[in-house]
C-alpha cells in the first residue's frame, strides 16, 4: 500500500513539473515572439550625412528622424532621443538608411574611426539593392553572400549581319561579409520598352555596406553601375564555384 501510495505521488509530482515546463516554454515563446515584433523609436538617417556636418545641422534639415525599428534589428549604441547628439558632429560618413549610434558622432571628424568591423585589408562600400536581389530581407548584419551580376538588357551589335547578344547572369564573388543593411527605403522607377510605352512602379530599395579587398571592390562598384546585381544568401552547406554565365539561348538556359 505504502508503495502504491508513493507511486501515485512520484506520477503527481513529475506530472505537476511537466506542466510547470511546458508552461515556462509557452510563456518564452510568446516572449521571444513578442520581441521580434515590438518596435522601438531610435534615430535613422533619411539623407546621406557626410563627415563633418553637425548633428544639430542634419537633424534641422530633416536628414535624422525617429522611426520605429523592430527589437531584433536594433544595431548596437542606438538613440532613443534627439537630444543625446546635440552639438557634436558626424565622425564617419552616415548612408541613408542606417540606424544612428553614438560612436558616429564626436567632437571632430578624427574623434571616432569607423564603427563597422572591417577587417584588417579590406575596404568597406555600399550598394543599393531592391527587395528581390537582397533575399527579400533575409540578408542581416554578418551575414555572408554570393554576388551574382546580369546584363538584362544587352545592346544590339553594329556589325552588319551579326546576331544579337543575349541576356547573360554569373558569378561574379564567390564570398562576401556584408557588414550592415540599412532600412528600405522606397523609391520610384520608370522603364520604357521598345514600344516606347512607360511603366512606373514603387521599389523598395535597401543599402548594403559589404566588406571587400580593392580589386573586388572595383568589381562590385562597376557591376552596381553598369550591370544588375543580385545577393544570394548562403549558409554553412552552401555550394558556390565559379561557372559559365547562364544565358538567354536554350541552350545555355536549359542544360543541365
């Protein structure tokens, strides 16, 4: 009887712990949930600042604002208040898009060095990506990418008789750190086609600061200008190698 009865307590007991967890696990969940989701006020750039402009001077202008960013993209030495900042003046170039924090503002100009890691070789530039060619929002601070480069749009050759070139897409970086993603910021583009017809269409478009040597800056700088550039997000399994580019002819398109 004693055996049974101290049975019957052991099941009570570990079913009353078994509650509690799963209760805990809920309760986190929603938490961490929660947190995603709620936003916080903090300063973000609506302009490029250069270095050297003062704070009170670009906050007047209306290049500073408070705007509401999610919990688990607040970067590091961000500002609640307009306040804070007053009378100092911005130490590093600030792009349009980013978050403000305190070590990018100073004294002088010399008075904070850059606050992204670039690591020790490399230079660190920018580009502007819309929502499609940046995995939609996917790409984060840290996180590591392939560049892939298009010409969509490729001219009509000159010489008599020559056949038309077509549409082509490779790989142009194999690797690449992007250091910082700025916030969208919604533009207008207008296309024409061959029919001179017109469309215009909003584009939400995001600055990405990636963390090169100088000859692959120079690939990336050129691409950003002249040709279409598209970040695929890669992971531990990834796998990336250099490859023919992929064109429009069925050939290439469909080959295995």
């Amino acid at each position: 009887m004693d055996r049974r009865r101290l049975l019957l307590m052991l099941a009570v007991f570990v079913a009353i712990i078994g509650t509690a967890l799963v209760f805990l696990y809920v309760r986190g969940a929603d938490n961490r949930a929660q947190n995603q989701y709620d936003s916080v006020s903090v300063l973000k750039a609506n302009q490029d600042i250069p270095a050297g402009e003062k704070y009170d001077d670009a906050l007047a202008a209306g290049k500073i604002s408070l705007q509401p960013v999610p919990q688990n993209q607040l970067n590091e030495g961000y500002q609640t208040s307009t306040e804070a900042l007053k009378g100092k003046v911005a130490a590093v170039p600030i792009f349009s898009g980013q978050q403000i924090i305190g070590s990018q503002f100073g004294n002088t100009v010399q008075a904070v060095s850059t606050a992204l890691p670039i690591p020790k070789g490399m230079v660190a530039i920018s580009v502007n990506l819309t929502d499609p060619d940046r995995v939609a929002g996917n790409i984060q601070n840290g996180s590591e990418v392939a560049i892939f480069v298009s010409q969509l749009n490729p001219e009509t050759s000159t010489t008599p008789g020559a056949a038309p070139s077509a549409a082509w897409t490779r790989l142009l970086l194999p690797k690449v750190t992007v250091l910082n993603v700025g916030s969208p910021v919604t533009t207008t583009s207008t296309t024409t086609d061959s029919s001179g017809n017109q469309t215009t269409e909003q584009l939400p478009r995001t600055l990405l600061t990636l963390a090169v040597t100088q000859k692959d800056a120079q690939k990336v700088i050129l691409s950003s200008k002249a040709l279409d550039l598209t970040f695929a997000l890669l992971t531990q399994d990834s796998k990336v190698k250099s490859a023919r580019e992929t064109t429009e002819q069925p050939a290439s398109l469909f080959s295995k």
